[in-house]
C-alpha cells in the first residue's frame, strides 16, 4: 500500500466550489455552511492519498493481474470529504481508455484491474 499524509494545509473556498490552497501551515479560521452542505471559509484539513493493489493470483487472465484502487480520504478513512471536496480527477496512463476520470462523490476512489501495478 502506498499513502501519504498531507499535514494541515489552508484551504479557501468559495460559494461556487473552487478552492485554493494557501501555504500557510497552521491558520485556523471559521468555516461556515453554505445551503449546499459545501464548507466556506478558511480552515485546515488533513487529507489521505494514495493506491492500493492487490495481485488477483496465477488463475488471472494475462491482462488483468492486479486489481487496484487510487483515492482520496479524510485520516480516518471515513470521513465525508463533499463538505469540502467537490470532485477528485484522476488521470490515468494514456493507455486506458478515458484516462481521465472524475469522480463527483464520496468515496473519492477509483477501482481498476489490469495487467500491473
């Protein structure tokens, strides 16, 4: 499995969902809820990264060994992030078909097989 921790990053939003990330570590202001559920303000949040794949073993057709999993999630891996996350694009090696993919609500993952890791 590889992850990574992001540590506590400032995030602004707007009303209309785009956000921008301030570096400035460690601020900390209110957060207010817009009518949508969506967080507006400035505030920190610590966010989880990564993939995850597992080898589906020797009975696997040649061309789908390995099921996998990229994603985004909250430290404890079961936060709901769409207060804070609209969508999540992944892009993929040009090889697959679409490469490009978003994903629009939690969980914040994509799940493939295919022939590696």
């Amino acid at each position: 499995m590889i992850s990574a921790l992001s540590g506590p990053s400032t995030y602004t939003t707007s009303s209309s969902g785009s956000s921008n990330k301030n570096h400035q570590q460690g601020s900390k202001a209110a957060a207010t809820s817009t009518s949508n559920n969506r967080v507006e303000g400035t505030f920190c949040l610590p966010i989880v990264y990564g993939s995850i794949a597992f080898y589906l073993g020797k009975q696997a057709a040649n061309e789908c060994t390995h099921r996998w999993t990229l994603y985004v999630r909250g430290p404890n891996g079961d936060e709901d992030l769409s207060c804070v996350i609209r969508k999540v694009i992944f892009q993929l090696h040009p090889s697959f078909p679409q490469p490009i993919r978003e994903v629009t609500s939690p969980p914040f993952e994509l799940t493939e097989k295919g022939w590696s890791v």
